[in-house]
C-alpha cells in the first residue's frame, strides 16, 4: 500500500498517478477506443440503438463482445488493462479492500457542439433539491468505489475542488452549483478548483461526493478511458454493473488465467441479476 496515495485521497479527495500504463499500452488502448467509439456513433450494441453520437461526451461498456467481431484479440487486451496489477493495487489502496469490477466508460470531445461541464456533487442526484437531505447524505456517505480515469491523449479536462468532499458548499459554490434553478452550474469561477493535467497513461481519481466537473470542447481532443470498481463488500446493481453477456458461453475463456480469475467474483456476484426475467435495475448515482 502506497500511504501517501491514502493520504492524499482522504484529506484532498482526489489522487493523479503517473505513468499507469506504459506508452505502448497506452497507444493499443487508444487504437482500440477508437475503433469501439466509430462503432458506436452508429450503433450500440450493449443496449442495440442506433445513434449519431456527433455531440456524445461518453460512452459505457466498452468490453461487449459485440465490439470485438473484427478484432477478437483486441478484448484479452482491454480485458488485461481492467485487471491490471498496478491499476487493482491502486483501487486496493483507495478502497481498503480487494476491488470488484463495476463499468468500463470512455469519455470523448464532442465533434460540433463544445461546453464546459457542470459543477456538482453525487450526493445531489436523488436528494431532489433538498439541500438538508443532501447534507445528511453528504455526511453519511462515504464512497464506495473508484472511477479511474486514464487518459489515452494528453488532457486536462478534469476539474476538482480539493477538500470539498469533506464539507457542505461555501457560499460561492453554492451560489454557482446550485441557486437560481442550477443556472449558473457552467461556470468557470469556481473558487479553489484545479484542473488535473494529465499526459497519456496518467491516471486521476476524485471522490464524487467533492464539487467537480469535466470539459468537453470540440476543438479539444478528449479520450479518457474510465475504469469503475466498487469494494467487493459492498457491490450495487444498476445500469453499469448489468452486463449479461457475461453469461455467454465461453466469454471469459481467451482471457489469461490471472485476468479470468479477477473477473469471476463480478460474475459470481450479479448472475442472479443477469439470471432474472427483467432485472430491476438499481438508480445509477
């Protein structure tokens, strides 16, 4: 265990580490996102819609089969990079305890349309604007998991406001994150917010419950691969964790053994889910 990386992630909320992946996986990583994104901007084969996705600023589940038709060697590889020691002993060190796969995600710059993202909290969504609710919820909740974000291109679209997580908003924050009907949440004069630069391979952090935002600007290349775990104690059913493809035969099988035996807890875990008629799915927070 890294106990600054502990240290920094308690007291500031948010934590960057250099070099995650080295240049060459980095560069096969992005070749990789790029062909799944071409894919899904016409059609999305977890959830079968079809789409432009000209304006998407993400995308989830980057590990269904149904991208990897043409490319079959390409999921050991993305497979490998999820189950990667240095990137679980990072989550490990955060969490406290051996991590479970949740939810692969790529965030991307739109291609016409460019805005800086709003300033929130997690702790606002289901507290349908009752500051008091989301106090106490912000007092009581302490994160269960850990969105690693590695950027596959040099960015620094990802802002945060240290040691917000431990607190409710000043009056300045709120002024920008929530009054007048949430209008002025775009805002680029968030007192105390830094951006974290990152060059490709680097990977940052932030507990959701502090004040943060990200950018998405046409003009700005953006690809940054996110990968989501929770703690194995304490695994939640939604959107993201619902990947029944799991149960195809023979899913895990072109995957190395270390890689396949880091991945049969999560389908250990969410079967009985994927197993049922129409499995109701937990609010994603």
């Amino acid at each position: 265990m890294n106990p600054e990386l502990k240290r920094q992630w308690d007291e500031e909320g948010y934590i960057v580490v250099k070099r995650l992946f080295d240049p060459e996986r980095t560069a096969k990583l992005r070749l990789i996102c790029e062909n799944i994104l071409a894919r899904w901007r016409v059609d999305r084969p977890a959830t079968g819609e079809s789409g432009t996705g000209i304006d998407g600023t993400s995308m989830r589940h980057l590990n269904h089969p149904g991208y990897f038709g043409k490319h079959p060697e390409w999921f050991p590889e993305l497979m490998n990079a999820v189950a990667d020691a240095k990137v679980i002993e990072t989550c490990r060190t955060i969490l406290g305890e051996q991590p479970l796969f949740r939810c692969t995600s790529l965030f991307m710059n739109p291609i016409v349309k460019s805005e800086d993202g709003n300033w929130h909290r997690d702790t606002q969504f289901g507290a349908q604007g009752d500051d008091e609710a989301e106090k106490k919820k912000l007092a009581r909740f302490e994160s269960n998991g850990i969105q690693l974000q590695v950027a596959l291109v040099p960015s620094e679209d990802i802002e945060y406001v240290p040691r917000s997580h431990l607190r409710w908003d000043t009056p300045a924050e709120y002024a920008i994150r929530l009054a007048d009907g949430q209008k002025h949440n775009r805002s680029n004069r968030m007192p105390g917010a830094v951006r974290l630069p990152l060059e490709a391979g680097d990977a940052a952090a932030f507990n959701p419950n502090g004040l943060h935002r990200g950018r998405y600007h046409a003009d700005k290349l953006r690809r940054t691969l996110m990968l989501t775990y929770t703690r194995t104690s304490m695994p939640y059913f939604d959107f993201f964790s619902n990947q029944p493809w799991f149960l195809q035969p023979g899913h895990l099988d072109p995957l190395p053994p270390a890689t396949r035996a880091f991945f049969e807890p999560f389908v250990a875990e969410y079967r009985r889910h994927w197993e049922a008629p129409k499995p109701e799915l937990a609010a994603a927070y």
